[in-house]
C-alpha cells in the first residue's frame, strides 16, 4: 500500500468492524489517514478475537439500517475525504423469501448506504472527496436463495452511477467495488465446509477464494488522485470467475 499517501486525509469506513470493511480501514490507516470506522456492537472491545482489528481506529456504533440512528450519528468531522459503505446483511435458509427479513436486508444494505451518502456530501463536497460502494457480483446476477440481497447489491449498483451523475458539481466520485466470494463471517457457510470451499475454488481460474486484503487495494486506488477521472463505474474483484 506504500504507493498511496492519505496523511492528513479523513476516511469513514461503515462496517468497518470486522471483513472486507476492517481490511479497508486498516489500509487506509497504515497509509496515514485518520479512520473512522462503524459497527453494531457497543464498543470496540466487544470485537475482541474476531478477525481483523480495531487498533488505530475510531469506532462509533451503528446500525446503518436504522433510519433514526443514521440521522443521529455524528462522528464530528467538517471534511471527508472518503466514505466507503461497508456495511452489509444477508439471510439464509430462504429466509430472505419472508417479506420482513426481505425488508430489514434491503433496509441495512440499500437504503441505509443512500441516507450515509446524502448524509455526509456536504463533508465529502468539503474535501472534493468520493465514495466507495461495497456490492457484490450479486450486482450483476441472481442468488437463488438471497432474492433481498442480490436486489440490494444490484440496487446499489445503480445507486452507484445515479449518485456519481447528482453529486460531479459536488465534485464527489461515486464508484462501486463488486467482490466475489471473500472470507468473512457473512460467507462462514461456504468456507468452513471444506468440501463446498474446495468446490467453489475449483471453479476460481486464481484457484482461491478472495480475503478481505485482496480488495483494500481497490479501495485505496479508487479514493486516490490515480481514479481522479474514474466515477460511475464497477470493479468486480472475483478471482476471474465473472470472466
């Protein structure tokens, strides 16, 4: 990450406790930003021993499907030079087919990154800043049993690009990253059973499935002068197995 300097930059990472939201604030930290980051438990220390670390970061609870509580959160910052929407749910075992789980999913993963969005452009129009979206390749096709999931991934896709047209005058760039299946708690069930794990990295031309660093880079190149020209548009980070 030496390519990339962030000293003296402000970056607010949603669901950036744990994954692929951890890894990116990590990043962005050891290239000198100050970090801010969010997740839903009470304090930092109620994230001891899950994977990744809080250490350098300033952490603030949040539950960015709450409307309220987004409306309500406040990290104290006059200027942002990147936001990157982190925070995600998914359901299984077809839960996501009952309208109120299908509800409280859209609510975490859609509409929560559009009120954190709208919320904070007057910080980011502050610093000319830009904001990455978390999707999914599930922004691009279906999920058989996640129909709330692949909906708010392909929501935020388009979110994505609308936002990127509103907000240029601002001179805020808006661009979705797009992982492939990437080892954190939320794909737990597909990479603890070795068997599924082996299945799905047969099929992966790298061989492997993705961690949570192998996008960090992504992050930091999209919020630096380097993607200056780049608002819009999507990066899926899969390994090769879109291609």
């Amino acid at each position: 990450m030496g390519a990339f300097d962030f000293s003296g930059k402000t970056v607010l990472v949603t669901g950036g406790s744990t994954g692929i939201g951890n890894a990116g604030a990590q990043a962005f930290l050891a290239a000198g930003a100050r970090v801010i980051v969010t997740g839903t438990r009470a304090t930092a220390a109620d994230y001891a021993g899950e994977d990744g670390s809080l250490e350098g970061l300033e952490y603030h609870r949040l539950d960015q499907g709450d409307r309220e509580a987004v409306a309500a959160f406040d990290p104290g910052i006059a200027q942002l030079d990147a936001l990157v929407i982190a925070g995600a749910k998914v359901a299984y075992r077809r839960a996501e087919f009952e309208i109120d789980t299908f509800a409280d999913v859209l609510a975490t993963n859609l509409t929560g990154p559009m009120q954190l969005a709208t919320k904070f452009r007057p910080q980011l129009a502050a610093a000319r800043g830009s904001i990455a979206f978390i999707g999914s390749v599930a922004s691009f096709r279906g999920t058989i049993g996640q129909p709330a999931y692949s909906a708010s991934k392909g929501g935020m896709l388009t979110l994505a690009k609308t936002l990127a047209q509103a907000f240029a005058r601002d001179g805020i760039r808006v661009n979705l990253v797009a992982p492939g299946l990437v080892r954190s708690k939320m794909t737990a069930i597909t990479w603890e059973d070795p068997e599924r794990l082996a299945g799905t990295e047969r099929l992966v031309p790298l061989g492997r499935i993705g961690e949570p660093e192998d996008i960090a880079g992504a992050l930091l190149f999209l919020a630096s002068p380097l993607a200056s020209y780049i608002t819009g548009t999507s990066l899926i980070i899969d390994g090769g197995l879109s291609a």
